[in-house]
C-alpha cells in the first residue's frame, strides 16, 4: 500500500490490529497487515499482487466475485467460508469486507477471523447431540410394557433438554407402561441431572406411565446430600435387579 493513504495514523492503527486485513483493489492484493502475514504463512511479496480470489475454492470463486463488486460501494455481510493459506493448508474463516478510498482509488478491506476452533466445538456438539438422539431412543425393552433406559456420562443442559424431549415421546412410541432409568452410568450428579429427571417422571407420570430411577450409587447419593438435592418424590432403587422385584419380576429377567 503506498503512503498516499489518507491518514498516516489510518495504516499504523490497520498494521498492528490483531485480526488479519487485506486491502485489494481492482482483484489484486495491494496490502496486507502484520496479522495477515503471520496468518496466512508467507511473506508480504507473496501475497500482494495476487488476487484475492487465489484463496478460495473454485466452487467459490464465483459468488465472490460478485460479492467484491458489490463491496465497493457498501459493506458486504459477514460470512464463513473455507480459504487456503500459502502452504495450501485450508482454514475455516469468518470474512467481513467494506469499501475504503486510497487517494482517488475505490479498495475494499477485509476482515478474515480465524474460526476453526469454533467450527471443532460446533462439530463435537453436533456428534453429542446425534449420540443424545440414539441414547434416547435407545429404550431397551425388558418384557411387555417395562423397559430400561441407560444413562451414560455426563449430562449438560443440552443433553437434559433432549432427553426430557425424547424420552417420553420414544416411551409412547414403544408402548411402554413402566420405565426404568439407570443411572449407574452418570459419572457426576447435580441438581440439572435431578431436575431433568423430575421432568421426565412428570410427564410420563402424565402419561400413566410408572418412572422408576435406578443407580444412584452411595457417593452420587452423598453428593445429593451435599448440594441439598431432594429426591424424596422419584421412586429410587439401588439396582435394575431391585426395580424389577419391585415390579413383581422375580426369575423372568437375569
């Protein structure tokens, strides 16, 4: 970029910003800031005077282009795309551009924030919301009308949120009378695991079905104790085995 910016303050205050900035003008890079440089791994001479369409994907290419053009003359939305750094490594981006005037030249500048990490947590939240779905319809029937539900790990308000969903609608759907909760494999019990519990036995208690909880091992119990969690009104057992003599099934189930 040459110095004819107006404001000399103006390129100090772009040059040491945190995000990376790219200036371009007319489809060429004519400027990049420190940040840019460290971001897309090479040096200033490699990056000004490309284009800035060389780091995205062909299939993108296109729809930027158009999006350029427009930016001229008013800010271009915030949008993620997938770019390319020198190394020719990919990197999910957060892009956000507007016009500015160097001298008498029309330029667009450029945000690009780096989102991976974002784009890693979205995904694992993703693959523990599909392992919530499959829990939940995961329903195990035992004999006609009684069935047993395994809870695994640890539960998060969304995981919670989910099961109270899933749990009653799965228990219609395989007509269930008597529903069993084990909880032998949560890890960690609070007062979101209890309150999710008392929700699903609420509604399935609305639905005549029998909630009965199962699991809740001495030092889960005295943890209860501990943060003043009250279990009084769920019907608990220390064991399935338990639960189902108090069902009146003896020998049918190992």
């Amino acid at each position: 970029m040459s110095d004819n910016i107006e404001g000399i303050n103006y390129k100090e205050v772009i040059e040491y910003a945190l995000d990376p900035l790219i200036v371009h003008s007319q489809l060429k890079i004519i400027y990049i800031n420190e940040a840019a440089e460290k971001f897309f791994r090479g040096s200033r001479d490699e990056v000004i005077g490309a284009s800035p369409l060389d780091i995205f994907r062909e299939t993108s290419k296109p729809a930027i282009t158009k999006r350029i053009a427009g930016a001229y003359s008013k800010p271009a939305e915030v949008i993620e795309e997938t770019i390319y750094r020198m190394d020719g490594n990919p990197v999910d981006v957060e892009l956000y551009c507007h016009p500015i005037k160097i001298g008498e030249t029309k330029a667009i500048q450029t945000y690009v924030r780096d989102i991976t990490e974002r784009k890693q947590q979205e995904k694992v939240q993703d693959e523990m919301n599909i392992q919530i779905n499959e829990l939940a319809s995961k329903i195990v029937p035992l004999l006609e009308g009684i069935a047993v539900l395994p809870l695994l790990g640890e539960i998060n308000h969304d995981r919670a949120e989910q099961l109270v969903d899933l749990v009653p609608a799965n228990v219609q759907e395989q007509k269930v009378s008597r529903l069993i909760i084990d909880c032998s494999g949560i890890y960690k019990i609070d007062n979101l695991v209890i309150d999710s519990l008392f929700k699903i036995n609420s509604v399935l208690n609305l639905l005549g079905v029998k909630c009965i909880i199962t699991g809740i091992r001495p030092q889960l119990a005295l943890e209860a104790v501990k943060q003043d969690i009250n279990l009084k009104n769920l019907l608990t057992f220390s064991t399935v085995k338990d639960a189902l003599y108090f069902l009146g099934i003896n020998n049918k189930v190992s």
